[in-house]
C-alpha cells in the first residue's frame, strides 16, 4: 500500500497493478470495436441472418450497461483485486467461448458473458486511481487509463481489419485469451490484499436489481431500433415507457432502502453530478466521432477498415502527445477552465468535420483529427477528478460504476441520434438535391460531380429514366455526406451546449 504520508513514494508493485488493470480494461474496449470491423465476416462464416446480427454487438453492450454500475457492490463483495481477478479471467474464457462458437445463438451467449465480465473493468480501473494513489500520483494514474480507454476505438479498426485479413474472425476472440489470462494471474500477486465482505450478497435487493436490469436492457434495445423503425413507432415507445418505468421504481425503492445497490445519493453531490453530465456528452462526441468517421470513409470514399484504421490513428496519436501535457496542467489550474478549454476544442474539432466533401479524405481530416486528439484528455481527465477526486475511497468504486455508466449512455444515445440523422435526412436530402437539378441549379450539379458543360447542355427539367438512372447513386452519395455533416454539427453543438453546466461545479479544496 502507499505511503499516504509521502506522496512521492509509490511501490513499483502498486504500479504494476494498475498497469495489468489498465491493460484488462483495453481489452475489453478494443473487443467491441474489433468485432465491429469483422461482422460481414462473422455473418458470412457462421450464415447468419442478417437481421440477426446487431445482436452480437447489442448483446454485448446489454450486459455492459448492466455491469457497470454494480461495479461497487461487487468490489464490496470480493475486493477490487478478487474482483478484477475473476472479471478478466471470465472475460478470457468467454472471449474462448466466442472463437469456438458454431452457430448464432451459442456466440450471443459467449458476448453476454463477456460483456457483463468487460463492464466491470472499466470502472475498477477509475476506482483504482483514487483507492490505490496518492493524490499527487492521481492525475499520472488517471492519464494512463484515460489515454488507454480512449485509443481502444482509435486503434480499433485498424487491428481488428490487420487480424480478419491475416488471420480470421475467430483470432478477434482468440486475442484476448492469452493475455486475459495473463493479467488474471499477475493482478492475484500484484494487487494489494482486501477483505471481502461476502455477506453483501446476503443484503442484495433482487428486486432492485431486476428493475435497474430492466431499465437499462429495454433503454438500449430502444435505442438499438428507433433510428430504423421510428421515435414514434409502438415498439420504441414501448420500450421506452417499460425502461422509464422501470428506471423509477427503481429510483424509487433504492433511495428508501437502508443498503443501496447502487449509491445514487452521488448525485446530489454538485460537482459529481456535473461531471457525470460532461462525462454523458464526452461519451456522446467520442462514441460519435469513432463511429462516424468510419462511416464516411467506407460509404463515401470505398476505404477498407484497414484503411480507415491508419487513418484514424491521427486522434489516437495527438492523445499520447498531449497526455504529458495534460497531467503538468491538470495539477496546476482549475479544472473547470481546462475542462470548459477542452470540450470548446472538442467542439471545435467536430464542428470542423461538418464541412465535408465526397472528395474528403485524410489530408482534409488531419485537422479536426488533431484538435479532438488534443482536447480529449483535458474533457476526460479534470471531470474525472472534479466527479471522484473529493470522495472517500469507500464511495469511490459506486461513483466511479455510476460515473462511467453516465459515459456509455452518453454514447448509445448518442449513436441512436446519428443514425436517425443519417437514416432521416439522407432521403429529404437527396429528394431536395433532384430538385435543384431539376431546377437547373449549377453548384449542385457541381457538388453531384455532373460535368457542367453536359449539363447546361441538357438545361432544366424532369431527367430521362436513362439519366436519373446514372445520377441516383451520385445523388443519393451526396445526401448521405451531407447527413453525416448534419449529425457532425449536431453532436459538436451538443458538445458546446454541456459549457453551461462547468461553472456550477465548486471549485474543491485541493485545486
């Protein structure tokens, strides 16, 4: 344990720790965006539906929302390093489960237990810098994981494309195995000794859990389909009322009971509430831009994942360059003037992604790529510390599930409302398209890619079939870019928007 007195002093065993730890929560993340790269693949090999195959990735993230916040009564239970121990390993075996499946039911299994052992990871990890440091150590030990948690969907489509090209979908899994086992075996010594308090499970409210289950699986199957079949459609706004339902009389029974599973008295803590609300919406930016990005480039400029993957590692590169500079800063100025300088940057990183073009391509994502890849650490690290960095370490590992819960909701709502964007505006887009061409208008014939002198040859006026024929794909690719520029704006405004909430936060006692 850390010499508490000493600030300075900490035992290369405690790094070490952490560094298996962070390593554990890598894995998980790369794991999602790995196995994204590879669905054609997957669905080829084991004859899939096609309708069938979100659930691979929605099976997953299901289990995760639903770990995440119970990351604190299991610490209770088993000591964040039994815990972690026994999260990796699960993880490691299911991940084995899920190479050697034949069939779509038996890997939707693998994934749920997977994803329910990766979500507790995460919030170890950020509970860990609090429990495990001193406070000077806390801004490094936060870096290091915040770099790691955000380079996983960096990095992701580059290594999952470079696996399924070399190797085959089943090594995505297989990856994980070795090292997953690894890290169980190195945390079991490195790790500092708890006590585990296993009479938790005797006090467990099942019912609160059932409801809190409830709430967050029928929340993100609702956000899984309403950019497809409609907002207003009976099943979303079925699951909806189910999820907010649910959600409530959860609220309802756990601020009655004596032994909270999940502490939500947090909230009422100012400065936590805040930054769980800037951690919501730096979930929305990031899970946005991860996915966006890619969208683009295999849709509208035909790159393949391992393209987009070296493309995109522009972000994950400015993100190691600045985190040194983040941690000088973070202990040096108020948080709030670096996290409000850190989302106007992120803002500004997306809004410039907004202005693309069919011919956009790395040279023209250079920049936003590098002002997101700076701004990301000064939006994780300093709400980091403004949400857990005055709590105690028995409240941290709650806040901590809650805190990165916030984070993974901001990033599912946040997709739901990308693809009702793309899905929405891209047809009233291409309909407003055809009729400026229709109505003889030059800068869209330009923006289309119709030659001008051929097209002010045939003037105004309804199209042959021949001709709309040859200019529907080039239309419709127009619509589809100048939605993803609607959904860049949208998610950069919404980015801004959260500013207004940083001076609420207190300023604490240690900045």
């Amino acid at each position: 344990m850390p010499d508490l007195d000493d600030p300075a002093r900490v035992p290369i065993k405690v790094w070490g720790g952490f560094a298996i730890m962070c390593l554990g929560m890598f894995m998980a993340i790369l794991d999602i965006q790995i196995v994204a790269t590879a669905m054609p693949t997957i669905q080829q090999a084991l004859s899939i539906a096609p309708d069938q195959m979100s659930w691979i990735q929605t099976a997953y993230l299901i289990a995760e929302v639903i770990a995440i916040p119970l990351t604190g009564f299991l610490t209770r239970l088993l000591t964040m390093r039994w815990l972690f121990v026994i999260a990796v390993a699960v993880f490691s075996l299911a991940s084995l489960g899920c190479a050697t499946s034949d069939g779509f039911a038996p890997l939707v299994a693998w994934r749920v237990l997977q994803g329910f052992s990766g979500g507790t990871l995460i919030p170890a990890v950020f509970s860990a810098v609090f429990v495990l440091f001193p406070e000077r150590r806390q801004a490094v030990a936060t870096t290091i994981a915040g770099v790691l948690a955000v380079l996983a969907p960096t990095v992701g489509p580059i290594v999952g494309g470079w696996i399924t090209d070399t190797f085959s979908w089943r090594w995505l899994f297989l990856v994980n195995v070795g090292p997953g086992l690894a890290c169980a075996l190195a945390a079991a010594w490195l790790l500092r000794v708890g006590r585990p308090a296993l009479g938790e499970a005797r006090r467990l409210d099942l019912p609160s859990l059932c409801l809190m289950a409830g709430s967050l699986a029928t929340l993100v199957l609702a956000l899984k389909d309403a950019p497809q079949r409609g907002w207003a459609s009976p099943l979303v706004i079925g699951l909806l009322a189910v999820s907010v339902a649910a959600g409530a009389l959860f609220t309802l029974r756990t601020l009655k009971a004596s032994h909270q599973i999940v502490d939500l008295r947090r909230f009422s803590d100012r400065n936590f509430a805040v930054g769980c609300l800037l951690s919501f919406v730096l979930g929305i930016g990031l899970f946005g831009s991860v996915y966006l990005m890619p969208v683009f480039l295999a849709f509208v400029r035909g790159h393949d994942a391992f393209d987009i993957g070296k493309i995109m590692l522009v972000t994950g590169i400015a993100q190691l360059m600045t985190a040194p500079v983040a941690v000088a800063l973070e202990r040096r100025v108020d948080p709030r003037l670096l996290t409000g300088a850190g989302f106007v940057l992120f803002a500004i990183g997306l809004g410039l992604s907004a202005f693309q073009t069919a011919d956009t391509d790395f040279a023209q994502m250079l920049w936003p790529q590098l002002l997101r890849g700076v701004a990301i650490m000064f939006c994780l690290l300093p709400p980091t510390r403004l949400a857990l960095g005055h709590l105690t370490a028995e409240h941290v590992p709650d806040a901590s599930g809650l805190f990165n819960l916030m984070r993974n909701l901001g990033g599912t709502i946040g997709l739901a409302l990308i693809d009702t964007v793309i899905y929405g505006r891209a047809p009233v887009l291409g309909r407003e398209i055809a009729a400026r061409l229709e109505a003889g208008d030059l800068e869209t014939a330009k923006a289309v890619g119709i030659p001008l002198d051929l097209f002010m040859a045939r003037g105004p006026g309804p199209a042959d079939a021949d001709t709309v024929a040859i200019l529907a794909p080039m239309v419709q690719q127009l619509a589809l870019v100048q939605a993803i520029n609607e959904a860049w704006a949208m998610i950069a405004l919404l980015t801004l928007a959260v500013l207004l909430a940083v001076p609420l936060a207190r300023r604490t006692a240690a900045d």
